[in-house]
C-alpha cells in the first residue's frame, strides 16, 4: 500500500481530510486573540478550562489548545463557546478585532 505524503506547505488534519491552508501572520494573530478572549472571559466567571469544556460541550483538552491558539475553532465550536459564557457570537468576535487608533 503507498502511504499519503503532504508537502510542508500542506498539511492533512487526522479527523478532517480536507487540506489545511498554510495561516499568514494575520491569521495566526487573530487566532491568539480569540484565544485570549476566551481565557479572559471565563476567568472573568471565575471557571476552570473543565468547567468551560462541560457548559460548551468540549473536551477539556481543546478549550486549552483554543486559549493558546494552537487550535482554530469551527463557527459551531465558537457558538457554543459564546452560549456557555453568556455572550453574544458577535459579542465574542468584537473581541478578537484590534484596537483602532485615531
């Protein structure tokens, strides 16, 4: 049998086939946000990750990789994570978006 091989500008994710895109710099920043966003607001309800992971439906594991932007959430994954700390989906974005300056 011929094994899969990815060049290193592709890389396969083991649970979804589909390719994953190589993530520019703007990406991998908006990425540290939302994690940052998530770990603040759920500091904020005084949670641990394991209680987080239970109000969202999550594994445990993945809300941590989320908060240290080493996992990129699906729109259904930032939904549940908005229900469960009690903002709205917007709400949650808006926090992810760099301040402007005048």
């Amino acid at each position: 049998s011929r094994k899969r091989t990815t060049s290193r500008k592709q890389r396969i994710c083991r649970r979804h086939p589909t390719p994953l895109l190589p993530t520019t710099h703007e990406d991998s920043m908006l990425i540290k946000q939302f994690g940052l966003a998530v770990r603040q607001l759920r500091e904020g309800h005084g949670w641990s990750q394991e209680r987080l992971a239970e109000a969202a439906d999550l594994n445990r594991s993945f809300i941590g990789e989320i908060e240290r932007g080493a996992a990129t959430p699906s729109l259904l994954t930032v939904e549940k994570l908005a229900i469960a700390l009690g903002v709205g989906l917007a709400g949650l974005m808006a926090r992810c978006e760099p301040e402007l300056v005048d």
